[in-house]
C-alpha cells in the first residue's frame, strides 16, 4: 500500500469543502474522466477581494482527494496575487508529503486553481497554448518544462509521477526525455532498449482496469443489482469498493477472486491482485 501520512488520511477521509459554489467567481475544470483524475475548482471572492470561499469536486485517488480538500483551506483569505503562487510542492508539503508516483494529483490541484484564477481574469493560460506531447492526458510541453524545472526531475518516471505525460500508451516518452536533456542541458548518447514487456506504469494499469470495468465486470454485477468502484492501485494489488447487492452479499469474496481478480489478470496483468477496501 501507498504510504500515506496522517494528514492526508484526515484529508481522505474527511474531506473539507466539497461541492460547488453557486454563481462563483472563478472556474477551473483540469483532467478528464477517461484519464482516471478530474477536479473542478470553483471560488467565491469577498469584498475584500479575497478569496471567501472555495469548494472542489473531484475523481481521483485518496491523493487526488486530499490534495484537492488541502487546496481549498490553503487558498482561503488569499488574495488572487497570493493564490496564484501557490504551488503543488506547497500542496504536497501541506499534508506532510505524498507518495512520488501520487505528485500529479498536488500538480492537478495547483492546474485548477490557475485555471479558475484565469477564468476570473478572462485570459488563457500559457501553459494551454504549448504542444500536446502525450496525446493520452493532453499534457503540453509548456507543462513537463515546467515541473522538469520547478521540481528538478531527471527521468521519464518522475515526469510521469508529476504529469501523467507517458502514463499511457507511452509512444511519447522519447519526445519526454527530449525534452529533460534540453531544459537539463544534457543531451544523453543514444541508448539500445533491451529486449522484454516495458514496464506498466501505475497510470497504465487504472487506465486498462477502468476499462475492464466499464467494458464488462461493472455491466455483469449491475444484472444481479450490484457495482463495482476502483479506489487505488498500490503496485499489483488493486483496492476496490463493492456497492450495491454485491457488499452485502455473503459470497462478495469470491466475486472479487474467481470473477473480478481474474477478469483483471486475463484482460490487464496477471499478476493484479484485488483486495476490497476497508473504508
């Protein structure tokens, strides 16, 4: 499992200021359904011209959830100027830290608040107006310069643990390292791959299993009046949450072993191991 710290499980848990203000001043909405992460960030301003109020909605991880309750505090009593320079390692620093292969989620937090702030202003952000390099999660090269530069990283790993660009199908991870040696100065010799399967990046992995979900385990439970929801993927153990019929059904175990578990390791890897949540 994730290491997580206490504050991110209050966070988790107990998230702060979840919803949608009404008539806000600000919108941002970054991310999408289909790439596993969404949050819509909307704020109030007072007549102070500081930020009153701000409530999120979010699909994601804990992380995801966390981090998005944890902006919503920060941001409060903040004037505009104030709030746009917050940034995720503030995020990530507010709730004691986060995992390395979670960063992306304090990264989507600080990217909503920026587009909320613009859509206040009426401006587009820069970072929108750069070259998508990973088509999978739209992110731009504006935007892996940036976190190569503010977060001093040095591997396609650590651009995809503050990005997502190269979590997906990966047909992008050269033009990602380019881009390392270029805002590092450090052009590499040409490396040969070895031969073998690449490596599955946790990104990949909630990607294929949503999909197994929607294309056929979600339709099959909900005939007998039940459901299914991912909540994490820690490495090859799969955390997930039965809903419906199906959690109180007294043969719910062997739903998640004989049917959902093996579903996953014919259709994703076959080495997925599918436990259900204890929250």
């Amino acid at each position: 499992m994730w290491e997580y710290t206490d504050e991110v499980k209050d966070h988790f848990l107990n998230p702060r200021n979840v919803g949608e203000i009404e008539n806000p001043d600000g919108i941002g909405d970054v991310g999408s359904l289909a790439c596993g992460d969404a949050l819509k960030l909307t704020f109030k301003l007072g007549d102070d011209k500081k930020i009153a109020d701000a409530k999120f909605k979010t699909f994601g991880c804990a992380s995801a959830i966390a981090s998005s309750s944890a902006l919503t505090e920060m941001i409060k009593g903040l004037t505009l100027d104030e709030a746009e320079k917050v940034t995720n390692e503030d995020i990530a620093l507010y709730l004691g830290g986060l995992p390395k292969e979670k960063m992306h989620c304090s990264v989507m937090g600080r990217e909503a608040l920026e587009a909320a702030i613009a859509n206040y202003r009426g401006i587009v952000l820069p970072m929108a107006e750069g070259e998508v390099i990973c088509e999978c999660f739209g992110v731009t090269d504006l935007e892996i310069k940036r976190a190569i530069e503010e977060s001093h990283l040095h591997s396609v790993e650590e651009v995809t643990n503050f990005t997502k660009a190269g979590g997906g199908c990966g047909k992008c991870e050269d033009r990602i390292q380019a881009i390392i040696d270029e805002v590092n100065h450090t052009a590499k010799a040409k490396v040969i791959p070895m031969s073998g399967p690449k490596r599955m990046t946790t990104i990949q992995k909630i990607k294929l299993i949503e999909q197994a979900f929607e294309r056929e385990i979600r339709p099959t439970l909900k005939k007998d009046g039940g459901d299914i929801e991912l909540v994490d993927v820690d490495g090859d153990f799969v955390i997930v949450s039965l809903r419906g019929a199906c959690s109180s059904c007294t043969k719910s175990q062997t739903t998640l072993k004989e049917y959902v578990e093996k579903k996953l390791r014919e259709q994703v890897l076959d080495s997925l191991i599918v436990e259900e949540s204890n929250a």
